[in-house]
C-alpha cells in the first residue's frame, strides 16, 4: 500500500532541511508548474505561529492546482514537534492534532506531500504514528548514537563538490572551527572556494587557520591553539598580531578561560576513567558520562564552556590532545594566571598586551 507521504525528522536540522530538498525536487520534477509546488514554513516561536503554519498547510493540501494535474506541498523545518515550551503547550497540541488529521486524510494520488521536522520529541504519540504511517526516515546527527556521517567526510566530500581537495589536518581544523556545526561545514567550504576561484586546489591547515572564524568558543582561536599547544614562541606572535589588529585583551582572556574550563572537565574525566581516549574521545564513555553526570548542570542547557557535555564530540577530542599534556594542577594554575591577567588589564590599561605577553611567558617557560 502506497504511504500517505514522506516524513524526514531529526536532530541536526541542516541536515533534515538538505535531505528535504533532495526529497521535493523529485517529486515537483513531474509537474505541470511552479503553481502546483507549495513550501510552508513550519518553523514557530508560540502557539500562534503553530496555528497559522498549519492553518496554511491545511489549506496547500486540500486546494488542488488551478489546470488540473498533482501537486506537491512541503511543510518544512517543523520546530514544534520539540520537547519545548511552545511544543508542550495546549493549544500546539490541539495543532498538531489537526494536523494528523489532515495527514490522515491526504489522497497520495492527488498530492505528494513532504513534511520535514527538527528537532523531534520521538517519545511524542504523533511522531510514533508519522513512522508507522509515512515513508520515514531518522536523520541521527553528528556524534549522535546511530549517526551514519562522518563529519571529515562531510568536508571532504563538500570540497569536491566545489572543486577543491582538502588535506585530513585542514579538513578537521575546520571541523573544530566551526564546532561540528554542519551548515558552517558547508558555508565556510563554499568560502574558500570562492577565495581559490576559479583554479580551486589543494587546500592546507594554515589556510583554513587564516580564513575560517572560530564560531566555537570566541574570535581568537589561533592564540588558545597556540597556548594550548604549549608553544611559547606561537602565542606570542599569535599575540602581537592579535593586539596589531586593534583587539583588546578582555575577550581573548574571556576565550582561554573558557577552553581552559573545558579541559579541566576533560581531565577530571579522564582521571576517573569515565572517559576514553582512541583517536577522539569515545563516543559510547561521553553519553555513559552525560548520563551521569549533565543533571548537575541544570536542564537543556544551550552550548557552552561551563559543561563539557554541551560540545560537539569531534571538538572535544581535538581539546583531548591538549588534556593529555596537561595535569590538573596545570590547568588549575592556568585559570589563576588568567585571573590575575584580568586584573592587571584594570591597573594596567595602556599595557595589555605586555600584560598577556608576561602571562604566557610564566605558563609556558
């Protein structure tokens, strides 16, 4: 028996919204014209965003084309099937039940209707009953359990696509720079192609270094790498280059702190053996420790360097390498370092690159 439509849900809604494309640009292949192809945007903040995304699907579906023929409708980037203040309340859930209804009720016959969702409550009746009704499909995320993408991959893959080649060291920079976020994955590639055109090319770590913007933990990745990397003579021309650009001290210093935080987490991880180590940090020892251990810091915290579990697993086994070298008192010495440098910017305002110039030369001498 045909499905009544097509369902594509998952964590990663980059991912969800690109597989959708793929999805409706096959079925409006057949038709007669742009006419009989509807996009709803299912994206909504409060209830009353809900009701009028499906107030407007409802009506895409039920009107047939004006000559005749099938149509095809795509609700896309569905955002209130989520375990979310909008997707619990009363009236979305009136919605959504409207919503299968409506679903319930589609001819395939006469349209072909794509319905596209992220991130999905899957514990939801609804979400169990698209699975059964629809041809669906889950979308896993990166370093989510059951992924099936390999985000240097990924990389690799999308460099080719924009006649580029990326050496592995360039493409997992990349990867870490933009913190395992797969739009940016494919928007700073797109970047540097544009940079190399029209020759395209090999591209190398120290031009992913200069090209690509930390989205991460700040705008001053290549001073923390430096830092971090031990070597004193990096940071300090990572420094002067920093303070030639007219920075200022303060956000560079807010930038250690905050990887520093995460590698304090990782090693008091790894020191309890609840984490391991092979060419990242394993997967299946990172969920087994969240399980443990993310009630402490609060519910559905949004990404930051205050808890370890908030990273992008990938990011988080680059910062591993770094960890290994560096015992806890080290680190703990560090943020004191860092600390007293802040207070030196206040009483030493005319001198804050001096101020940091010494701070490194005391962690990394």
């Amino acid at each position: 028996m045909t499905k009544k439509f097509t369902f594509i849900a998952g964590a990663d809604d980059f991912l969800v919204t690109r597989r959708g494309k793929e999805i409706f640009d096959q079925m409006a292949e057949g038709l007669a014209d742009e006419f009989a192809q509807e996009i709803i945007d299912g994206s909504a903040n409060n209830v009353n965003e809900v009701e009028a995304a499906v107030g407007q699907f409802v009506q895409a579906v039920t009107t047939l084309p004006m000559f005749g023929g099938k149509k095809a409708v795509w609700l896309k980037d569905v955002t209130f099937l989520a375990d979310t203040k909008t997707g619990r309340a009363e009236g979305t859930l009136e919605q959504v039940e409207r919503l299968r209804e409506t679903l319930d009720e589609i001819d395939p016959n006469e349209v072909d209707v794509l319905f596209t969702a992220a991130p999905v409550d899957r514990r939801r009746a609804f979400y169990k009953w698209c699975v059964k009704t629809a041809e669906s499909e889950w979308l896993a995320a990166p370093g989510e359990k059951g992924a099936g993408i390999d985000l240097v991959a990924m990389a690799c893959e999308e460099a080719e696509r924009q006649g580029l080649r990326f050496t592995r060291a360039a493409a997992e920079l990349l990867i870490g720079k933009v913190n395992g976020n797969t739009r940016l994955i494919v928007e700073e590639t797109a970047k540097l192609a544009a940079y190399l055109h029209p020759d395209g090319g090999k591209v190398e770590e120290s031009l992913v270094r200069e090209l690509v913007p930390n989205f991460g933990e700040g705008d001053f990745f290549e001073t923390s790498d430096a830092f971090f990397a031990l070597d004193l003579a990096w940071t300090l021309e990572a420094l002067r280059r920093h303070f030639f650009s007219g920075n200022s001290a303060r956000p560079l210093i807010t930038t250690l702190q905050g990887r520093n935080r995460l590698l304090i987490q990782l090693r008091v991880l790894l020191d309890a053996g609840e984490l391991r180590l092979g060419r990242g940090v394993d997967k299946t020892s990172l969920e087994r420790a969240a399980a443990a251990y993310r009630k402490a810091f609060g519910e559905e915290p949004e990404k930051n360097s205050f808890n370890v579990f908030t990273q992008h697993p990938f990011y988080l086994g680059r910062l591993a390498e770094s960890a290994k070298k560096l015992n806890l008192k080290r680190l703990i010495d560090f943020q004191q370092e860092f600390l007293r440098a802040f207070e030196e910017t206040i009483s030493r305002p005319d001198q804050e690159e001096e101020v940091l110039r010494e701070m490194a030369i005391r962690c990394l001498s």
